[in-house]
C-alpha cells in the first residue's frame, strides 16, 4: 500500500468519525445538555441535532418523564417515643434539565435524603394513634415540603405516599388487642340494639294483640247486653200486654222461689208474711174457675169441674210443697250463717191442705 492510499484511508476515518461526533439523534421525553469548551450552550431536543465536532460535548441525558422512587424503610420516632419503621414512595418528574443539571450534583439522592429529614420532622409532631390515622394529612405536608425545596432544582414533586407504618411487635400485639376489644363491643352493641329492637316489636305485637282482643270482647258484651235487653224487654211487654192479675202473679212467684233458694250467691232470702193468704187467694182463683164451669150443662159441667178442682188441687198441694222446702232452706242457712248461737229461725208456716184452698162449688152456690 502506498502513502496516498494510507492517507485517504486516514481522511476517510476522520471523516466518519467527523460526522458521527456532528450528528445527535435524541429520543422522545428526554433533553440533552450540550457544553461548548465546558460551557453550557444549549440543550438538545427529542430529534435530529448537529453538533460541532470535538467541540460541543453533551454533559447528561435528562429523562423527562415522571419517575417513581421507592425509599428502603425508615425508622421514625413518634411524639409519644415509640419507633415505627415507615416505607414511603415519591413521583417526580424534571420540569428544568438544565438547573437539575447544574443546581445539584445528584438530584435523585438529594430527594431521597430530603424525604428522610421531612418524614422524621412530620412524624415526629405526632404520637402513634395520630400518625396511623392520618396518612392523608401526612402525605399532603410532605409533598408540600418537598415541592418547594426541589422547585429550586427544577424538579417538580406530584405526591408522596406512604405505603406502610410498622410500629414495635409489643405495640402491634397491644393494638390487636385493643381491635379485638373494639370489635367485640361492637358486636355486643349490635346484638343488644337487635334484641331491643325484637323485644319492642314483641311488645307492639302483645299491644295490639289484647287491643284487638280487649275491642273483640267489648263488642260481645255490647251485643250480648243488647240483646238480654231486647229479650227483657219483649218479655215485658208480652207480659204488659197480658195483663195478668195478681193470683197468677203469686202463683209464678211460688214457682221461682226454689230457683231463688238454689243460687249459691244469694245470702238473704225474702219469704213474703202474706205467703198463705197468696195461696188462699190462688185457691180462691180456682175456686171461682169452678164456678164458671157450674154454668155449663149438667153433664158436661160435673166433668169439667171434677178435672178443674182436681188440677187446682194439683197446683195448690205443689205450691204448698215448694213453700215448706223454701222455710226449710232458709232456716238451714240461717243456721249455718249464725252458728247456732243466739238466732232462731223463721216461723214454720202452718200447713195448709190443698184441698182448703180451693173452695167447693155448693159452697159458693149456697153463698150465692
């Protein structure tokens, strides 16, 4: 090989290695910063870029895109002294190239410390129960903080969260406790609220219940009240209406005496002192009863009388009879009420023969 040919050979190299220095293609969401002679001159676009051979260098290649950063776990100390080891995560992203070039040496470490010195700061105004709760308040003062620091850098904080808040295995153990007991009276609450809330349906239940019954029952008495009165009433007047006169009165009053003397809640019996000149009276109805028959026939009239005096005397030796019984009773119960002691009881009643009471028809003829 000849000089010339060594010497296009070396321009040719020179040449490639010419252009390849002129030429920077720069992908999307990333900015190149360009130093002339160790300056700063300009900052390189997503593209196609030329560049002055061996004299513009690029000094970094900056991502524009958010980036996440997750930071190991912290140990923090709480207000109230208790160690709680926190595990956080911070979004960024570069808004400047250029000043999170030349503002800070390495911006990604400078976040990461200031992160730390912020979340003991915040943590440490706070006791446990307070930092467990308040994960929100937490979040929103970090980023607060940390935005405005790392504004100067040219990198802008979106949020900071924070993903676990471990407190000490004595504490977590206590905690669980107090979670247990928590929901233990509360399932005690909601037990107690659920029975009281049966016991009151219950209640309305039995309430209506015996209303329902109590009406039911005031409707039957109403009924069954109207209707004894409406029986009463059209007995009375079926009576009203007969007219009966007052031997057939006694004679009913007889009849009722021993249903009286039977009731076991009657303690005073009213035996009336006019009860023989009720039966002679009774007897005298009969008597006159003959009487009409006498104006029949002869044939007829002997017969007919004979079947009136015999069922007069019927009825007058069955009132006589119901009268003793009822002397009887009452001087019984007289007895048993006084003791025996100091009382005496009513006046046997003088036997009256039921032939007495009804008078021979002769006998009123003669008188007649």
């Amino acid at each position: 090989m000849t000089l010339i040919g060594v010497v296009v050979i070396a321009v040719a190299l020179i040449a490639v290695i010419t252009l390849a220095k002129a030429v920077r293609i720069v992908p999307q969401q990333r900015q190149d910063v360009v130093e002339r002679l160790g300056k700063y001159k300009r900052t390189l676009s997503p593209g196609l870029n030329l560049l002055v051979p061996f004299i513009d260098a690029v000094r970094t290649k900056v991502d524009m895109r958010e980036q996440v950063v997750s930071f190991p776990p912290q140990p923090v100390i709480t207000s109230d002294n208790l160690v709680v080891s926190i595990d956080t995560v911070l979004y960024f992203k570069v808004v400047d190239s250029v000043r999170a070039t030349y503002e800070i040496s390495s911006f990604l470490q400078a976040i990461e410390q200031l992160t730390v010195t912020t979340l003991r700061n915040v943590i440490g105004s706070l006791d446990l129960e307070r930092a467990l709760t308040s994960r929100d308040e937490i979040n929103r003062h970090l980023s607060g903080v940390l935005d405005e620091t790392t504004g100067r850098w040219g990198i802008k904080v979106t949020r900071v969260e924070i993903k676990a808040i471990e407190p000490p295995a004595s504490i977590r153990d206590s905690m669980e406790k107090q979670m247990r007991a928590e929901r233990d009276r509360r399932a005690a609450i909601l037990t107690a609220e659920g029975h009281k809330q049966s016991v009151i349906l219950t209640a309305e239940g039995d309430k209506q219940s015996a209303v329902l019954r109590a009406d039911g029952d005031r409707q039957a008495r109403i009924l069954q009240a109207e209707g004894q009165a409406k029986a009463i009433r059209t007995v009375f007047d079926a009576i009203h209406q007969a007219n009966p006169s007052q031997k057939v009165l006694a004679y009913q009053y007889l009849q009722a005496l021993p249903q009286i003397a039977q009731g076991s809640a009657n303690k005073v019996w009213i035996i009336p002192a006019e009860l023989t000149k009720a039966l002679e009276g009774m007897g005298g109805a009969l008597g006159g009863l003959s009487q009409m028959v006498g104006d029949l026939p002869a044939p007829e009239a002997a017969d007919q009388a004979s079947q009136v005096e015999r069922e007069a005397a019927e009825a007058a030796q069955a009132a006589a009879d119901a009268a003793q019984q009822i002397h009887d009773e009452v001087r019984v119960a007289e007895a048993q009420a006084t003791g025996g002691k100091g009382q005496k009881g009513l006046p046997a009643p003088e036997p009256v023969s039921p032939t007495s009471l009804v008078e021979d028809p002769a006998d009123q003829r003669e008188r007649g």
